[in-house]
C-alpha cells in the first residue's frame, strides 16, 4: 500500500505527465521578443535606468493594472520599503504585517528603523484576517489625536500591508475598512499577484500605495525588479525623486535636494520586462490549466486539496499549493523528502516570521491560523509550460 507521500508524488507525475528528470518549483519562461528587445536595449546604448523601455514597461504595466502611475525600481523590496517611506513610517512606529508571509515584507519595515506587528491569516484567502485583526487592535490598540497607538508599547501604528499570498487576492474591502477605521495606511503587498484582480479590479490598486515584483521566480520576470502603483500624482512624483537620488533636473549640474535611493530599474531590465508582458495572457492560462490538472490528479487523495482562489477573485495561481489535513499535517516533512528525492521540486510555506531570530522579540498578536497552516502547506511545481 502506497504511502501518502508515494501517492502525492504520483499524483504530481500523473498531472504533469513529463519526462523530464529534474522539474524546479518555477522556472522563467522565454518565448516571445526577449532576446529582440535586449539586443536593441544594447544597440543604443542606453542599459542603465535611463532609455525608452523604461518609460514603455511603466506605461504599459499601468494600462494593464489599472494604476494611474507606476514607477519602476529594482526589486519588490525596494518597492516596499520607498512605499513605507512615503506614507510616513519613521524610526519606532510600528507596521501590522502578516505573520505568514515572505521575509522581505518585514525587512522592509526594519529599513524604515520600525518594527513589524506580526498577526494573523485566515485560510480562506491566505492572507491577513481582517475580523481577527479588527478584533485584536479593538483590545490592544487606542486613538490618539487621530493616530492609532499600541497600548502595550506606546509606539504609533502607522500601516497595514497585506499581502496577496502566492497570487491569490485577500479580502481586501474588510481590510480597507480595518484601515479606515483605525486610522491606518494600507500598502497593497501584490509582489506575488501580477494577473490577480479582486471583484475585477486588479491587485495593489486599492490601498494608497501597492508594490509588485518581478523576481526571476514570478510569473513574469525582468531578472530582478519591481514596480509602485499609485492613483496619487504627488506621491508618484516623489518617488520618482527619492529613487533616483534625490537628483533635481538639471543639463549638467549636480544637485540633490535630499539623501535618495538608487533604486531605478535599468533600462536592460525593462526591456525584458516588456517582451514578458506581451505575453502575460498566456502565460496566466497555463498557470489555470496547470491547476485544473493538479486538481484532477488530486481528487482521489481524500486527506489533501488543492489551494483554489477565493470566491469573487481571480488568481494567477503563481504557485500551485496543496493543503494537508491537521489528520496527516505530520506527514509533511516525508512527503517534501519523497518528492524532491524524486526530482519534483517542493517547498514547504516560509517559517512564521515572528518565530525567526531577527523578529522574534516583536509585538505579535496570537496567530492560530498561521501556525496551522505553515504545518500543511506544500508548493507543488508550478512554472508555465508544464502542461
């Protein structure tokens, strides 16, 4: 009798139905005018943050999103970290982030010299639970003179970032309304959610700022690289300013008002980014397809399920994930043993951050459904192409 790590390895092979020796958890796809568009990149000579494919990847990414201004820089974390900065988050405050996400979204807040507030999930979305939260800061948490404070500590809370997990949308109005009410400013963390949309409109347009990546991991990529959406000219402007040192426009002269980041995405970058856009659709169908035969492939193993988006969103699906049940929850070391010895990469969920030795003496509010489901989570692989 097949173990349940036997059988999940089958399931994945049955879904893929490839030969290959080796499938990694999700590789980049080129297809399309990459090689076209960096070559021409390289013909004029322009491969640093300054050329034409610049300004067309900004435009074309805020015609896709829906966001009225996008500015470019050179990762998601950057992204994040300029975005805390414009909204105001200064050394001591204190930022609410979820508990089960990447380790960027919190060293983003420690670059800004304040301390992430770590909360909880809800297994329905994967993202921050906006009634648990509203319920936690009702109990640890006052206004003061229109600031929200955490009564434990004193330090204001200034921002909420959720974050859109492995693509999937959270549910994003019952955490604007948490924001709202307790006076916070909420960045959309959509890093992982290009081609996502809430209710039709698309991830890290809602909040007053959102950020999205484009890692060589993501759905699509530009090597390294990241993007700020906004609806707010000035903030635009002033991000603009701050990522590209602080420099005042001048023929010749050398003049920076402030200090400011070198954080523009290079030209070269951009240009593949462009090439990748072109061919977002289909890259987005065969994330759907990949998952249609991952649900297939699965539906005879009673004690697993396939991750499927949230009702009234759509997801990329940028990474297929499998839920164990709390009954076989114990089994999930052996079953990432038994598909990566068998060439199929697998990736348990990112341990907690309030467990991680740079977060751990951090404010956190009880987190039951994160713990829960860091210890059943299984990323199955999930590149484009695979069927």
């Amino acid at each position: 009798m097949k173990t349940l790590a036997e059988a999940i390895t089958g399931s994945i092979k049955k879904a893929l139905n490839i030969p290959k020796e080796f499938v990694p958890l999700h590789e980049p796809c080129f297809s399309g005018n990459e090689s076209k568009y960096l070559q021409e990149c390289i013909d004029s000579t322009f491969v640093s943050s300054v050329g034409k494919f610049v300004n067309r990847f900004e435009k074309e990414l805020a015609e896709y999103t829906g966001a009225k201004h996008v500015v470019l820089v050179v990762n998601g974390t950057s992204a994040l970290h300029m975005s805390l900065l414009l909204v105001g988050v200064e050394s001591g405050d204190e930022v609410l982030v979820p508990a089960l996400t990447f380790v960027a979204t919190a060293n983003a807040v420690r670059y800004c010299g304040a301390v992430p507030h770590f909360v909880d999930s809800e297994e329905r979305t994967l993202g921050i639970d906006p009634e648990a939260l509203r319920e936690y800061l009702q109990h640890s948490s006052e206004q003061r003179d229109g600031v929200c404070v955490n009564r434990s500590t004193g330090c204001p809370i200034r921002a909420l970032i959720p974050v859109h997990i492995f693509g999937h949308p959270c549910d994003i109005d019952g955490l604007l309304a948490v924001a709202k009410d307790f006076n916070l400013n909420l960045i959309e963390d959509a890093a992982e959610s290009l081609g996502s949309t809430y209710h039709g409109q698309h991830t890290g347009t809602f909040g007053l700022l959102g950020i999205i990546s484009f890692n060589g991991n993501k759905t699509i990529t530009t090597g390294g690289g990241g993007a700020i959406l906004t609806d707010d000219p000035v903030l635009a402007k002033r991000v603009k300013h701050l990522t590209t040192t602080a420099k005042l426009s001048h023929r010749w002269e050398y003049k920076h008002d402030e200090v400011g980041y070198n954080f523009r995405m290079p030209n070269l970058n951009a240009a593949l980014g462009c090439a990748q856009l072109e061919d977002l659709p289909e890259l987005l169908a065969s994330k759907r397809r990949l998952f249609r035969c991952y649900q297939e492939a699965f539906q005879d193993i009673p004690q697993v399920s396939l991750f499927e988006e949230p009702e009234g969103s759509r997801s990329n699906y940028w990474l297929q994930t499998l839920l164990l049940d709390d009954s076989v929850a114990n089994q999930r070391d052996a079953i990432l043993e038994t598909t990566n010895s068998s060439g199929l990469m697998t990736r348990p969920i990112w341990k907690l951050l309030n467990k991680l030795a740079p977060f751990c003496d951090f404010p956190c509010a009880p987190v039951p459904v994160a713990e829960s489901l860091e210890s059943r989570i299984v990323n199955l692989p999930s590149s484009t192409g695979l069927v």
